[in-house]
C-alpha cells in the first residue's frame, strides 16, 4: 500500500474525529485513491470506524414515495419521466388514499424519514394542505420529507409549520448542462431551506462513470456550505432511451467509496451518510442510511405502486445493516 495513502486516510479519518470538514484538495486525494486497491480498503475500513464513533452503529431507513407519474418538461438527461424522451405512458398520480397507505406501511416498518417526492411542478399548495392530514391519520415518530421543486423562504415556513421536517434538495452534478435548470435557482431554495426551521438532506447526486473527482468534491462542499445534515452518494442509474443511458452505471466499489469520503469529509458536522442504490461494500464503509422507494422512480421506466424498486424493501436494508454491524432504529439520536 501506497505510504502516502496511508497517511492521507490516517490523517483524514483524525480530522474528522476532531469535528474538522476536510478541505477540498484532501478530499479530491481521496477520492484518487483506487477503490479496489488496499488503499481503498484501508479508506473504507477508516470510514466506518468514523460512522461508529459518530453515528454509533445507529442506521436509518429512508423511504420514498414518488407521487406522480407523469411528463416532466424539464427533460433531464438522466431522469426517465423526462418528456422528450417518451417514456412515461399513461400518467398516474398517487390518491390522497395511495399516499396515508404507503405512509402507514412505511411507517410498520420502522422508516426514519418518509419523503414525499414529486416533478418539478407539483401543485405545493394540495401538498403543503396534505402534510397535517398524513400526521393526523398516520400515528407515529417519523419524519416527513420533501421532495420537490423550487420554492422560497415563505413556502418553506409554511411547509414547517404544516409538519415538514426535513427537505431533499441539491444542485446535482453538472447542473445546468445535463439538466434544464438553473444553479443559481437551485441554490435559491437551498437558502430558503436554511431560513426556515426545515433540515437539509443533500446527497452528491447523479453520480455516474463521466464525473470528475473535482466535480463530486465540489458538490459535496456545496452540500456542506448549506448546512446539509445528511449527505452521501446517489448513483445515476442509465435508463434505456435517455441521452445519459448509453453511459453505464458507476461501479458499486467506486460509489461505496464516495460514500466513504463523504463519511470522512462530514466527520460530526452530517452524521448520517446516505448511499442510494445500496451495497453492502457501502454500509461496510460508513454509510449508515440508505433508500427504499415506490410510486413514480426517475431511474426507471414504468410505476411501481406495489413493490419496491428492484426488490429493495426496508425488511432487506435490515439484514443488509445488520450484517454489516449497525442497528435499525426510527428515530435519531437526542441532544
């Protein structure tokens, strides 16, 4: 093994024990180191040892619930509710009924956070008036998210006194080019999140093989300057008949690696790191969240009202982390 990559792992994993964000170039180092390397196992290994000590062997589910199935003019490149790309056959949108029942199951079991997730256009006025309703009915500690489009410092206080906890929001990997939409747009509602009440869940996402080093680091510092409590690695999943989807998914080694810096680089100041598709080789290296997730998917063609994407379901992700050392639970850690 490389005597500097040593080092620089040593070096990183002290920092963040110490409560130090690492700073760009550290971050861009480790992010070189070659993931089916020794190195790369050493950097895991320190990754995980960091997600003992600050998350204590807690992990946490992540559930979402794709709202609409419908045309989305904004046409990403990766995402397959694109409307240029004539994927999405009939449209369907989740009933108020299909909505509290997904939550119901999400919530038997023992889901952390609950994401509503919606296009870009999704009416928030029916969704902000829906969130009380879900809380009324659906008994329980867990968390609501939202996933949605952009919004201002008025529609976020709104979304926390309806009983929003949590927002998911980013500016993805080369926003802008692979996508409709305007960074400085994006950042917009990252600061109207941080005005408000409402917590910020940003992952480093889309993730795929065309992604630089400097890219992924200046994403995941982004996340960090907005005050992201949760970060991680979503991969960009190719879908068939998209531009993106000649391009093919990033290795699950390199992906569990991302997550493994982001464990690293966040030290205490996000204690949760997200990893979405799941590996084991991710939970093995720090990541202590991951994803299931039904209703309308961007990284697949189709709705699945029913099942889980992939066959991914919370009972998995149980085993998954358990075999890997951490511990389901439905609430975070106090104080």
């Amino acid at each position: 093994m490389p005597v500097d990559s040593l080092a620089l792992v040593r070096k990183a994993k002290e920092e963040a024990l110490a409560g130090k964000l690492l700073d760009r170039d550290t971050i861009i180092a480790l992010l070189d180191i070659d993931p089916w390397s020794k190195a790369g196992e050493y950097l895991g290994q320190a990754a995980r040892e960091v997600a003992a000590a600050v998350c204590k062997n807690r992990a946490y589910l992540w559930a979402a619930i794709g709202l609409d199935f419908r045309a989305c003019p904004m046409s990403c490149n990766f995402c397959s509710l694109g409307e240029h790309w004539g994927l999405v056959g009939e449209e369907r949108e989740f009933s108020e009924t299909d909505i509290v029942r997904a939550v119901e199951e999400y919530v038997r079991d023992g889901v952390r956070w609950i994401v509503l997730r919606t296009t870009q256009f999704y009416d928030l006025e029916k969704l902000i008036e829906l969130v009380p309703r879900i809380r009324e009915t659906v008994p329980g500690s867990y968390q609501l998210v939202l996933n949605v489009g952009e919004f201002d410092a008025a529609v976020a206080a709104r979304m926390a006194r309806a009983g929003v906890e949590y927002v998911y929001h980013t500016v993805r990997l080369r926003e802008g080019i692979d996508t409709k939409f305007n960074p400085v747009e994006r950042m917009a509602t990252l600061r109207a999140v941080n005005s408000s009440p409402l917590q910020l869940v940003y992952l480093v996402e889309p993730v795929g093989v065309e992604h630089t080093n400097e890219e992924i680091a200046n994403a995941f510092l982004t996340a960090m300057q907005f005050g992201a409590v949760v970060t991680g690695a979503m991969a960009r999943v190719p879908v068939t008949g998209t531009p993106l989807g000649r391009l093919p998914v990033v290795a699950p080694e390199r992906l569990a690696q991302i997550a493994a810096v982001t464990r690293l680089a966040a030290g205490y100041r996000a204690p949760d790191i997200c990893v979405h598709p799941a590996s084991k080789l991710a939970l093995q290296w720090g990541a202590n969240v991951t994803v299931v997730e039904k209703g309308a998917i961007p990284r697949e063609a189709g709705c699945h009202t029913g099942s889980c994407w992939q066959g991914f379901d919370a009972a998995t992700a149980k085993e998954w982390f358990a075999a890997c050392g951490y511990r389901v639970y439905r609430e975070g850690i106090k104080g």
